[in-house]
C-alpha cells in the first residue's frame, strides 16, 4: 500500500513533469527536440507525455529527427500514432503505413517487431499480405524457374513484391495534405526494401517466429482482419475523444439557450492521480491572442483549470473527427485550435446577450465547453439557413442565373454560407485569409445585414422583370443590369416599357456618361444626382415608391453610385473603351 510520502513525492514528480511537458509544446521545434533528448530521463519525461501531445510534437519537430524520440516511446504511444496515421477513412492507406512502420523499425528494429507481432499480429500480417506473395517450398521440391525473383532467408519460405505501386495515386497524394512534402509517404520501392530488411532482422531474432508468421500471414482473412482492426482502432480513438465522424458531427448540433447544461455546482479539488491520465496539453500551447474566450479562460478558477484543460482536448478532438482533419502538418491543428477558440468567442457574446448581466468569466464555469461551441456555431447555422431558404425562391435561381450574377462580394458572403461549416467572408481584410469562422457578433451582425441587401436587391430585380432573352454579350451581375437598364431607359432606348439589356452604343451611353457625375454646386448639398435618379427610375419600374424601399436595397444603390464615382469619376467620356467598363453592358466598336 501507498504511504501518503510517497503519493505526495509522485505528485510532485508529476507535477514536474507536467510543467516540463507544458514548456516543451511551446518551444520551437528544434528547442523542444533538445529539451526531449538531453533531459536528466530522456525516456521517463517521453513516455510521460500524452499519445495526443506525442504526436502534434512529432508532426512540429518533423517525423525524420523524431526518430530517436520514438525509440524511447511507450508502445501504446506507437499504436497511437498508427492509429491516426495510416486510416483513410475505413480503409489502410499502405504508403502512410509503410512510411509509419519504417520510422519504427529505424527507431527500434528488434523492440518494434517483437511489439507489432505479439500484440498486433493480424494487422502486420495484413500489410504483408497486400505487399508480398508467399510462396512455400517442400522439401522434396526443387526451386522452380519461375523462382528466380522470389527472395528466401531458408530456402523453404520465399516471398517477393509484384505490385507495389500505389493502386490509387489520387488517393495517396491527397493523403499528404496542404504543404506536406511528398517524401512522407514511402515509394514502392522503399516498402519492399523495409520489409525484406524486417525479414531479416525478425529470422536473425528467431527463424521460428520468421516461420510462424509466413504460414499465419499466408491463413489470413484480408477483409474479416481489416475490419476488426478498423474497430479496435475506432474504439481506442473513441477513449481518447475522437468519436466516428458519423457521431462527432454532433458538436455542430444548434444548442438553444434553455437546453444548456450546467455544471455541478460542487466541484472537486483537482487531485493529481498517478493511474488517471492526464489531459493533453498541446491546445494550451496553441491558444493565444486576445479573443474573448482566451482572455476569459485566464481568469477561470483553478479548481476549474484542469477541467477546462480536458473540456477542450475533448472539444477540439471531435472537431478534428467531424471535419475529417489529418493533423499531419503543424498549421492544420493551429487552424483547428483557432476554429474552437473562435466560436466559442462567439458563443460567449451570444450569451452574455441574452443572459445579461452575467458576465463571460460566470458563463464560462456555469455551461459546458460544447454547448458554448453549438451556441456559437448555432449563428452560423441560422445565417446558412436563410441563405438556403432565400435561394430557393430566388429570382437567381428562377432564371437559371449563376451565382456569379451576384458579383464579387455578394458571391464571397453567399458562397461562405453554403459550405458544409458555414465561415465569414473576410476577403483578406484582417488577415491572408479569404474565409474564416465567425468570432463576435459582429461578424454575424455584417453578414445579417449584407444577407438582407442580397435578399432585397433578388426581389427589386424581380419586381423590375428584366426581359434576359435581350442579354447577349458582356458580363451579367446584378450591377450591370440595374446600371444597364436605367442607362437604356435614360437615353430613350426603352421607349415600349420593356426592360432589355441589348449593349448600349457610345454615341447613346456618351452624353449620359457626361451628366452622370454632374452636380449643383450652387446647392451646397452633398446630394447625389445620379443615385436620386437611379432610385427614381427602380421606384418608377418596380412600382414600389421610395419610402418603402428597403433599407439594405438603398444601402446597395447607394454602394452602386459610389463605386460609379470611384472608378469613372475622373474618366474623359471621350476616353471610354467598353472593354474596361464591366458596369454597364456596352456595344464593342
């Protein structure tokens, strides 16, 4: 029995170890492989670290010089990584799982073979079995001719690899993921060479075990074993928070405010148990910046640290699971960690809204992580469903226009709210990203009210009914049609009523182009000419007076004529060349 000395000196230890683990993840990649290396206990200190925390550091510090960390690695932390390496879906991607295989085998030959066949028999012989053909001699048989290419350590067993090129190229380059070098996938050539090489070193250990694993691997079932160790292997991810995508997705379910669940209100102390593993820390090291999830999670209690600490592991998993990522390059868990950061920022405001006056820090050690996350990705939902159900009934889509009709802004917003994850159009105005997720209200409060100009501008052009038949050449938007149409009308193109938009010729478009920025400067007003009298003519057409446009459609005109001003304020109408005036649909001299 364990003295209370001696739980307190493992406490301690523990302690120690977590802090140095804690520094670790959030060094650079070649500070951390020294720290790990030239540690007083090398193998204690790996081996203490998390499966997860193992392998974001081996995919930081790169899988060649992580070589000789996993030599000093638990054999679980290795099935951890098989596990999330070398599954494409329901199916083994044998190039992932050669290039796996071989980074064990060089970090410890004799241990990994000894490891791989006694508690994972089946799964090595089935990565034999699609790699080699297996062929038995008797002992009363001569080799026959056909032998030659056959290689044998005994000349009783012979084995060799006839196709080993990849049967899905496309398949294994996607597999590599955005930015991840092709060198880490084994070629063909080098599987057949790593696995002649453990031949080799599995006869030399014991030529029995070498016999015994020809004659089981030849016995083996392919599809009844890769089914069971795609369900072992689902079950140890599912321990570890990494659900089937199938089940995972459900971290996006919209959570309603009165459906939240609150924490029990007696928390325990946080006791360091040396049989209870602790939570991985390598989302601590990814979570930074000034979002207000960040800097409410700082002033979180301690007693709730350690809980929050595996609250989140355990958020970020399933939306690695759900959205079906391959953390195979560090910027791929920095994107995810930033996703979770992000919306539950959202989520926070959300609430402190609509539970006012709590305040965020109450709020965060009041409701669960994931319910906080759906509360967040519930604004997004809501934002895709308007768009959906807009888009079904829309003029767009009435008359089999392209989404491109909507121009360049509009398609960003509406093409962001389509994905399957609907994110904001930032169009690289914060940052060097197109598309982002939604962080604050004021992300969903911007495209709330661009979605409404959308919506309202559909239903003007609509209301205006276009004869599109008369579109001919040049680029359709909604913005060279509503300019195209009022400048037809105001040069007395469309004298019978009917809306058309055959290309307008100069010697028309000239003189309209002349009194389009015109102005009385005698009024002192800031009053704009041409967008009173483009509003004029839509109320006219449409038939709907003024002061009962909607807001977002005068917004959207209002836009239209300043980006009129912006472009061509200062042009020469001498000077016009239809080609580089995409606003208005004009004849091609």
């Amino acid at each position: 029995m364990t003295s209370e000395h001696q739980l307190a000196n493992i406490r301690q230890r523990e302690l120690k170890l977590a802090a140095t683990r804690k520094e670790i993840l959030s060094k650079d990649s070649e500070t951390a492989l020294d720290m790990l290396l030239c540690a007083q206990s090398p193998a204690t200190l790996i081996q203490s670290f998390p499966d997860q925390d193992l392998y974001y550091l081996m995919h930081k510090i790169g899988v060649d010089d992580f070589i000789p960390v996993l030599s000093l690695a638990r054999s679980d932390q290795w099935e951890h990584i098989l596990d999330v390496d070398v599954w494409e879906d329901d199916q083994l991607n044998l190039p992932v799982m050669s290039r796996a295989f071989g980074l064990m085998f060089q970090a410890a030959p004799e241990r990994f073979l000894r490891w791989i066949i006694t508690d994972k028999p089946d799964y090595f012989e089935l990565f034999l079995l699609k790699n080699m053909d297996i062929r038995i001699r008797e002992h009363d048989e001569l080799p026959p001719e056909d032998f030659d290419d056959y290689i044998s350590l005994d000349e009783k067993f012979y084995f060799r690899f006839p196709d080993l090129a990849p049967k899905n190229k496309d398949l294994d380059e996607a597999s590599l993921g955005d930015g991840e070098v092709e060198s880490q996938v084994t070629q063909p050539e080098d599987t057949a060479d790593l696995i002649e090489k453990m031949m080799n070193t599995l006869a030399a250990m014991d030529l029995s075990v070498f016999h015994g694993l020809m004659l089981e691997t030849l016995s083996l079932l392919p599809a009844e074993a890769e089914e069971e160790q795609f369900r072992l292997k689902t079950i140890r991810l599912a321990e570890k928070g990494f659900l089937p995508p199938h089940e995972a997705i459900g971290i996006y379910q919209p959570t309603d405010i009165k459906h939240l669940r609150k924490r029990p209100t007696a928390v325990m102390k946080p006791e360091l148990d040396p049989d209870m593993a602790l939570p991985p820390q390598y989302v601590g090291s990814q979570i930074k910046g000034e979002d207000l999830f960040v800097t409410t999670l700082s002033q979180v209690d301690d007693d709730l640290s350690l809980q929050m600490e595996s609250e989140l592991a355990g958020l970020i998993n399933k939306i690695i699971s759900a959205d079906r990522v391959r953390i195979r390059e560090i910027q791929a868990m920095e994107r995810t960690v930033q996703k979770a950061s992000d919306t539950l920022s959202l989520g926070l405001e959300i609430l402190q809204k609509d539970l006012a006056p709590d305040p965020p820090r109450k709020i965060l050690e009041t409701y669960f992580l994931e319910d906080i996350f759906r509360t967040g990705s519930r604004a997004g939902i809501q934002l895709k469903t308007q768009a959906q159900t807009w888009y079904k009934d829309s003029f767009t889509l009435e008359k089999n226009l392209p989404l491109s009709f909507l121009g360049e802004d509009f398609l960003g917003v509406i093409g962001g709210l389509f994905l399957d994850r609907p994110l904001y159009y930032d169009n690289y105005r914060t940052g060097k990203l197109l598309y982002r997720d939604f962080k604050c209200l004021a992300d969903i409060t911007a495209i709330q009210a661009i979605l409404d100009q959308i919506r309202q501008t559909d239903l003007t052009i609509s209301a205006l009914d276009p004869d599109l038949s008369s579109f001919k050449s040049g680029v359709l938007t909604y913005k060279s049609l509503l300019l195209t149409l009022w400048a037809r009308n105001r040069t007395g193109l469309d004298k019978d009523g009917n809306l058309k938009l055959s290309p307008i010729g100069l010697n028309k478009f000239k003189p309209f182009f002349k009194q389009l920025f015109s102005s009385d400067e005698s009024s002192g007003t800031s009053d704009r000419p041409a967008l009173s009298d483009l509003m004029l003519f839509i109320s006219d057409q449409a038939g709907i007076d003024e002061p009962d446009m909607g807001q977002g459609v005068k917004d959207v005109l209002k836009d239209l004529v300043k980006e009129l001003e912006d472009e061509y304020g200062r042009l020469d109408p001498e000077q016009i060349d239809p080609r580089f005036i995409p606003h208005f649909l004009l004849k091609r001299v």
